[in-house]
C-alpha cells in the first residue's frame, strides 16, 4: 500500500519536479477540520494510484514559504502538479470521484 508523502520546503521541489508522474499535494493544517475530513480520501487515492501517481500532504503551518510561493489562502487546497507543473487546483474538501477523474487525466 502507496503512503501519502510528507512534503517540506526542502523536498518539495525534489519530488514535484524531479518525476513525470502526477503529483496531488494537499496544503492542509493539523486544526482544519474539513483537512482532515480528506485523510480518508487521500488514503484511498494513495492506495488506487500506487503505481501510477504519488499522493503527498504540505502542512502549511510548518511549510509557510510554500504557502506564500502557491498563495494557499484557504485549505484544504488540492494541486495537481505534471512534470513540475501545475496542472489542477481544487479548494475544499473533494469527493473521491471527483479526485480520481481529475487524476485519471493525467496519468
């Protein structure tokens, strides 16, 4: 089973950039109830998306620069990032199907 990746200013990078294969990051924080209404939801994307898609979280309270650099000002904010690119964005806590036809675009 596929973990969510923990992203910090000094991976972040590393691992959006570095791969070809869709990357969704959510930009959360520890108090965010909604947030932590998409731990179930990116736990089974993780799981469906294994092979295909890395599913990673940023907390923005510890990660502030990379919530300025992508002007995050309401969370839960869900990114889908192809080839180091920005290619999704979604505000709010999102439906599973919702999530995977967007990521089924992409891998």
């Amino acid at each position: 089973m596929a973990e969510i990746q923990k992203l910090t200013q000094s991976t972040f990078d590393e691992t959006v950039a570095s791969t070809d294969t869709p990357v969704l990051v959510d930009f959360w924080a520890e108090w965010c109830k909604p947030c932590k209404a998409m731990d179930p939801v990116l736990e089974e994307l993780a799981a469906q998306y294994a092979d295909k898609a890395i599913v990673a979280k940023v907390n923005v309270d510890e990660e502030r620069g990379l919530a300025a650099q992508y002007q995050i000002m309401s969370i839960p904010a869900l990114m889908i990032f192809k080839g180091g690119e920005r290619v999704a964005e979604f505000n709010g806590a999102q439906p599973l199907n919702k999530l995977q036809a967007h990521l089924d675009k992409w891998v």
